[in-house]
C-alpha cells in the first residue's frame, strides 16, 4: 500500500494558505527540483512527488475533498496514485479564512481561555478590534503601544485592509510612515521650483 502523502508539507505551504500562495510555491519548487534543469538523480522522483501533491491541492474542488479528508481523519486521506474523494462541504470562519473542522485551527494561536496567543488585551482600547491572529480581542491602538511591528506587518497583508486608514494614521503618528505632502516637498524634480 503506498504511503499516505501530505500534500501541504510537500509543497512546503501552511494548510491554511491561498490558492495562489500554493500556487506559487508550486512553480518554485518545479523550477528548482524538474529534471531538466537539474542534474541531481533524485530530481524525477521529487517531481513525480511534487505533481502528485499539485494533483491533490492544486484546485479548488481537490483541495476542498483534500481538506475534507484531512479533517474527518488522522492521517491525510489520498495516497500516491490514488483520486481524491468527491468535495463536502468543509464549514469555514471567514473572519479568519480557516477551517473550523478537524485542525483547521492552530491551537498555538489560541490562548487555552479562547483569547490570542497573547493573552488579554492591556486595557486602554482604542480603534478597531480584531478578531484574528495572536492579537485577537485587542484594539489597534493596543497593538501599536505593545508592538507596531504587528502594525506594519497588518499594513502589508490583504486582511488588513479593512482597517488601512486606522493603520496609516497609527504609523504616521508613530513616526513610521511619512505623509504624501512632506515627502512631495522634500523631493527636487525636474520640472519642480527649487
């Protein structure tokens, strides 16, 4: 019987990654481990591995049966050489993106009492409050105080841009960001007055 194939740590991706994050980290390893372009002997044998791993996740009603069957058992349920099984449905919390089957969520994100990894809010609230991540139950503006960081990181990545304006107003107060205005007077142009 072959043995059973986790599809997420073969293409090095977390379970919980978009579609075109797999995608991505696809093509890369492709690129770095196709026999072509490679002379190494065991190239072939990790290609064959990672297509298979692509065959299981690579659309959206695979991974969907994929995920299915991770969640309902211990072990992942396609092999090598084997179909996925047909897509169910697999209830998931859009406020975060993960699934709330099986191990859907990383309980190292998840304080045993249900709040963040880190821990309850230092009081003082100010702004928005999230509902996701290690600081979940904390405002923006707590976040700021203990770790701008955090702030620039959410500044970056898609889920945060529902609170942009809270963000760009945290870091400009933080001395993070420059406004549009002082950087446009700071600049010497070629056609600007001097």
């Amino acid at each position: 019987m072959p043995e059973p194939l986790d599809a997420y740590k073969i293409l090095q991706v977390d379970p919980e990654a978009d579609d075109e994050v797999i995608q991505a980290a696809y093509r890369r390893l492709a690129r770095k481990y196709h026999p072509d372009l490679t002379s190494d002997a065991e190239a072939s044998a990790r290609m064959a591995t990672l297509n298979a791993a692509w065959a299981l996740i690579g659309r959206p009603a695979a991974r969907a049966a994929y995920d299915q069957g991770r969640a309902t058992s211990a072990t992942p349920s396609a092999t090598v050489g084997q179909a996925p099984r047909q897509p169910e449905t697999v209830s998931r919390d859009w406020t975060s993106g993960r699934s709330t089957q099986g191990r859907g969520f990383d309980p190292s994100m998840r304080a045993a009492d249900g709040l963040g990894a880190a821990g309850p809010a230092p009081g003082r609230p100010s702004g928005s409050v999230l509902n996701f991540g290690r600081y979940s139950g904390w405002s923006l503006g707590e976040i700021a105080r203990h770790d701008i960081e955090y702030i620039e990181w959410l500044d970056r990545m898609p889920i945060g841009r529902t609170y942009r304006e809270e963000i760009d107003a945290l870091l400009r107060t933080s001395g993070r960001r420059r406004s549009a205005d002082a950087e446009s007077t700071n600049r010497r142009g070629l056609f600007r007055r001097r």
